[in-house]
C-alpha cells in the first residue's frame, strides 16, 4: 500500500517538475524577446526619503529652531536641456552622436513642441529675467552631462543616468502667493511642477545664534570617511560621528547636517533616520508607473534646553554692542539659563553672509563664552 502512494507522490512530483521546465522553456524561447523589451522600457528608480528634523525649544517650550515647507519650482530634465539647446544653438557631446539628432537643421521644435515654453512662463510668473533661468539651465545641464560623461567612462558604453530622469530646481524659495498662482495652473505649464522641502528656520534670527549653531553641507571628505567606516563596520567611528546622517541621501544637494552649537552636536538624534523608496519608470513617459517599496522616514527627536528665552534676550540686550559674553546660571541646579555672546551672526541668512562673516575681524562665528580667552568677571566684591 505504501508503495503505491509513494509511486503517486513520486509521479505529482515529476509532473510538476516538467510542466515548471516546459513553462520556463516557452517563456524563454517563445516570449523572450516580448518580456525583454518590457524590461528595457522600464526603469526601477531606488532612493532615500529625507525624515524631518526636530525642532529646539527653549526650557519653557518654546520653538527656537523648526522646519518649515519651502517651495521650489522643478523642472524635467528633457524640457531643462531643450530650453539650453534653444538658447546657446549648440548639443552636448552625448545627444550629438545619437542619429536623430545629427541634423540640427530643422531644429528642436520640430520633434520637441512646447520644450520651451516653461523659460518664458515662469519668468513672467517669478518676475525674474528670462537669462536668469536658462543660466540655472545651463549649470544643470553641465552637471548632469559632466555626471553622465564620468559613468559613461567607467562602465565603457553608451547609458542613460538616473538624473535624465529626474526634475531639477530651477527656482528656490519661491514665495507661498506665487506657489499658490503655479499650483492652480500647473497644467499650462508642461514638464514643470513644484516641489516642497523642509527647510530650518530661526524664528529668534540671531538670538542664541552661538548656542543654536547652523547646519552645512557634508563635505566630500565627510562622505567617503562615513562609506568606508560603514563598509568595515567601524563602531568606534559610528559613535564618535553622525555617520548615520551621512547616508546616499546625503549626496543631494539639498541636504545639510549640524555643524556648530546644539546642531551640530544633536545632529543624529535631531536627523531622525530616512526612509526609501523604490518605483518603477516607464522609459517612454519618464513617469512613475508604480510604486513597488515605501518605507516612510522616521523624523528626528526634538531636543529641550535649559535656555530661558527671556532671560537670553535680556542677556543680549545688556550686552549691547560690547565684544565679550554673559553667561547666566541657575543658582540651585547650576543649569545654564542664557549663554549670550556679542558680536553674533544669523542663521537664516548664514549662507549669503558666510564670506563676509569670516573675514569680519571681529570673528562674530566664534562662540565667546566657550572659544575665547576672556578674563571673567568679578561675581562678588566686597563693600
């Protein structure tokens, strides 16, 4: 008896067998060629989601650093390159070689209808000049182009680079009224679309500047040292550094890190960890057709202090416009109540002041009470 239900189990199992080997033959053999050419008209795109940082707060809960959505108008990498070739009448190396685009006597417009369009829209929606925007054009298309070359290179064949497919800003910060105008008629505006990024805020500008700190971008340097120690799994780096933060992400240019102050130092707890993201792109609509792995970001911890915003205030303002610092403590918990230090700096406008901050020989990026050799004050004198 045994051996009859052996020999059946033995047969389902032959047979199943040979019906998954005749399947997988016709597919390879009989619906090759259909499934190859779906999988070279897609692309799976792989990429970070950036978490939101914490804010800071002072010792009473109130916000001394947050994030706030900024608005950045993006557009298509196709329409940024024909919006360049329109205005500088000249092809890079790449586009040149490819067979439709050897004769350049009929010009873009006659394969590209509208891929310029959005150079004279959006400069009349953004009040700027229209040589404004096709100059951001051609810094992007020098870097994807320089990008692509350099891939080109190392893997020896012609390819297509994940940024041809990506949209780029073309215009930062744009105020919430415009955001708003572009947002109700986005539809005449073809291969253009906004895009929200969170960007830190001071809400105090320059006070407790020193004790905030700023944040940066890492620097190549910083990237290369954070991939090495994560590859060999070096704990001792990964605790004495924000490696964390210094993720594939941190290749965008968007991206910053704490560089000074309680940014800088809460930088990982402040970070949070990113998310990913893997879709799927259709090769000849560069659109998303789905999306196959969503992992949403896990937002940075906000971080208390034991500044008392009034009494920081208070201490800038008795310091005045004197070179020096005042520290003010807690008499029963020894806690540091106000840290003020003069001359100071402001860290929403940090990046357009930078050069001339550091040349400023009064140093007003340095933190007094902590970085300067200052002779202390008397704290009590006898009557």
């Amino acid at each position: 008896m045994y051996s009859n239900r052996l020999k059946i189990i033995f047969g389902l199992v032959i047979a199943s067998f040979t019906v998954l080997v005749v399947r997988l033959g016709y597919l390879q053999i009989f619906e090759g060629a259909k499934y190859s050419g779906i999988s070279q008209k897609r692309l799976l795109k792989d990429y970070s989601v950036p978490a939101r940082r914490g804010n800071i707060y002072d010792c009473r809960g109130r916000p001394l650093a947050v994030e706030e959505p900024a608005f950045d108008i993006v557009v298509d990498y196709k329409n940024i390159l024909y919006g360049y070739l329109r205005d500088k009448g000249e092809m890079p190396q790449s586009l040149s070689q490819l067979k439709a685009h050897r004769d350049l006597s009929a010009g873009c417009d006659s394969c590209h209808v509208d891929t310029g369009l959005w150079v004279t829209k959006l400069a009349n929606l953004l009040d700027s000049a229209p040589r404004q925007l096709l100059g951001q054009a051609e810094e992007t298309v020098n870097r994807v182009e320089k990008i692509k070359e350099q891939v080109q290179l190392r893997h020896k064949k012609t390819v297509r680079i994940q940024e041809e497919f990506a949209s780029h800003a073309i215009a930062k910060d744009v105020p919430l009224q415009k955001a708003a105008v572009f947002e109700m008629d986005q539809d005449s505006y073809p291969g253009v679309s906004l895009r929200t990024r969170p960007k830190r805020y001071y809400p105090y500008n320059d006070t407790a500047s020193h004790i905030l700190g700023y944040l940066g971008r890492p620097t190549p340097e910083e990237m290369h040292k954070a991939k090495s120690a994560i590859q060999r799994s070096d704990e001792e780096y990964k605790k004495s550094h924000n490696y964390k933060d210094l993720s594939p992400s941190s290749e965008s240019v968007d991206h910053r890190i704490g560089r000074a102050g309680v940014e800088g130092y809460y930088n990982s707890d402040l970070t949070g960890d990113p998310g990913r993201r893997v879709e799927v792109i259709s090769l000849q609509t560069l659109k998303v057709d789905k999306t196959i792995f969503d992992m949403p970001p896990r937002h940075g911890d906000g971080v208390f202090l034991t500044i008392d915003l009034d009494v920081q205030r208070l201490a800038e303002e008795c310091l005045g416009e004197a070179k020096g610092s005042i520290v003010v403590m807690g008499t029963r918990t020894g806690e540091i109540l106000a840290m003020a230090s003069y001359p100071r700096f402001n860290p929403n406008t940090l990046g357009a002041d930078y050069n001339k901050l550091i040349k400023d020989p009064d140093t007003p990026l340095l933190n007094r009470p902590t970085q300067a050799l200052l002779p202390p004050g008397s704290t009590f004198k006898i009557v």
